[in-house]
C-alpha cells in the first residue's frame, strides 16, 4: 500500500536524510510517496540530534514525519449532543441545553444552594 510521507517541521526546515541509499531531501510541509513498510522504516530511522552550547536541539535537526494515507478521505463527525439522563440526541448544544432545560430541570442539583442552606443551619446552631 502506497502512503505519503509528510515533513511537519513546525519551524519550516527541510529534511536531508540518507535511507536505503539514496539521499532524501523533504522541505517542510511537502511530501514523498513511498511503501507503507518503506515509510514506516524512514520515519523511525535514527537521525543523529544536533545541539546548540546550551544543550537545546536545533530546530534543523528535528526529525518530524507524519505517514498519511493515500485516497483514504477521513470522515469528520459531527459532534454528539447526548442527554446523559435520558439519552436523547439532539443536533446542536442550544438544543441540548433546551431540552435539559424543559425535561429535566426538576432534576438539576444547585450545589451552592445546598452549602448556602448548611451555613445557615450551622449558624442556627
């Protein structure tokens, strides 16, 4: 199976490394296509760390590879609006909310009623 293979350097620096051979060179955001087995090897492939005086990783030597899928759309799903009471689905939060509002607003629990409610008592005491 065929898969891309994506340079996401979040500091815009390309990507020369030696696999299998032949030298391969990713500027950032762009990507190679390649076996699946084949990219999964690159991208765990070791690539030496290059440090600065203080110890710190340059940003140039950072090895950052993504493998994506070739033709594969992915499907983003809507988000769920689920009840947890009762289960009901709704198609958006102001629906939600409308329906726990109307259905089970007898049931909600004010928990700075109920600590407002003990100091008074504590106080009576």
């Amino acid at each position: 199976m065929r898969v891309n293979v994506r340079n996401t350097n979040r500091f815009g620096h390309p990507l020369q490394e030696k696999f299998r051979g032949k030298m391969i060179y990713l500027k950032a955001g762009e990507t190679l296509e390649m076996e699946r087995d084949e990219a999964v090897l690159f991208k765990g492939q070791f690539k030496p760390l290059v440090r600065d005086k203080g110890g710190s990783q340059l940003p140039e030597s950072m090895k950052s590879l993504v493998i994506e899928p070739i033709g594969m759309e992915i499907e983003e799903k809507p988000p769920e609006y689920k009840c947890q009471a009762c289960g009901f689905k709704a198609t958006s939060e102001t629906g939600l909310k409308r329906h726990i509002t109307n259905k089970h607003a007898d049931e909600l629990y004010d928990v700075t009623a109920e600590d407002a409610h003990k100091e008074i008592i504590k106080g009576e005491s």
